[in-house]
C-alpha cells in the first residue's frame, strides 16, 4: 500500500487492522550464546566486563556502551542480586487474571551493572520492597532450554 496524502495533523492519522506474515530467526550473537549456554548446561550467569572501564555488563555484550571498546572477557557472576523495581500484578499480557496477586520486578544482579525482569518468588507480594536481597531460581537442569524462562524467578533471601 502506498501512500497517497501527507498527514500532517495528528488526528488525521488512521490505523489499519490486519495481519502481516513476517517470518526470521533471532540469534543471540556471540556474547548472548555464551550467557544462554552457561544458563542451560551450569545454570549460571555469565556477564562480559570491559578491560577498560572496569563496568560488567549482564546480559552480556560485545562492546562496552561507555567507553566504546570491544569486550572478550566473560566472567560468571552471581546468581544473586537486590530488586530494584517492582509492581504486583493480576492480570497476564492478555487480561487474563492470574487468580491472584504475584510481584515481578527488576533485579540488579550482583557485581554487575545490569539485570533482568522476573517473577518474584514469595507468599506475600505485598512484604515485597525495595532494597530486598534475593536468589535466582532456576529450572532443574534436565528441563533447562537455554532461555530466558530457564530462570523460574528470585527468591527472597
């Protein structure tokens, strides 16, 4: 479909609903095949930290956001971490409730300048703060994938 007129008033603009059949394929490059191979066959994290800046990044990456230089040193890293964000949640993606209450969050994972979003794994999502020190808990190693839900989420500690 091409287009035929200039919008240039924001509510001129229309939507059109459909569907579009795109197929590829996603691969995790160099540095997220090491993060995801440690995760399935040792179920640790592995992080990549810069020669230069010191900084240590998880997810890992192959060149440092700061200062630009391509990073070869993988490290493991800790399977612990702090939440740095949370919210409580009833409903999934589609609006279907969960027939309860659970937390998800942002942990920072140890000695690392990043982390992930996981499920927080408590009785109560409502003892859930900021600041609290919690563990990865990952799937038993014969049910592992290497993917991401191979994490099954963070337990307080």
């Amino acid at each position: 479909m091409a287009i035929l007129t200039k919008i240039t008033r924001n509510v001129d603009t229309r939507a059109w609903h459909d569907t579009f059949p795109v197929h590829y394929s996603y691969t995790p490059g160099e540095a997220g095949l090491k993060f995801f191979t440690n995760l399935k066959e040792k179920g640790v994290f592995t992080g990549a930290k810069c020669s230069c800046c010191g900084k240590v990044y998880v997810p890992p990456r192959i060149y440092c956001e700061e200062c630009f230089e391509e990073i070869t040193d993988f490290i493991k890293l800790p399977a612990t971490g702090s939440i740095e964000s949370f919210t409580i949640v009833k409903e999934d993606i589609d609006g279907k409730s969960l027939g309860g209450r659970k937390a998800v969050g942002f942990i920072r994972i140890d000695s690392s300048s990043g982390g992930f979003l996981g499920n927080i794994l408590c009785k109560n999502p409502d003892d859930v703060k900021t600041g609290m020190k919690v563990k990865a808990r990952m799937k038993p190693a014969s049910k592992r994938q290497g993917l991401m839900n191979d994490i099954e989420g963070f337990e307080l500690v």
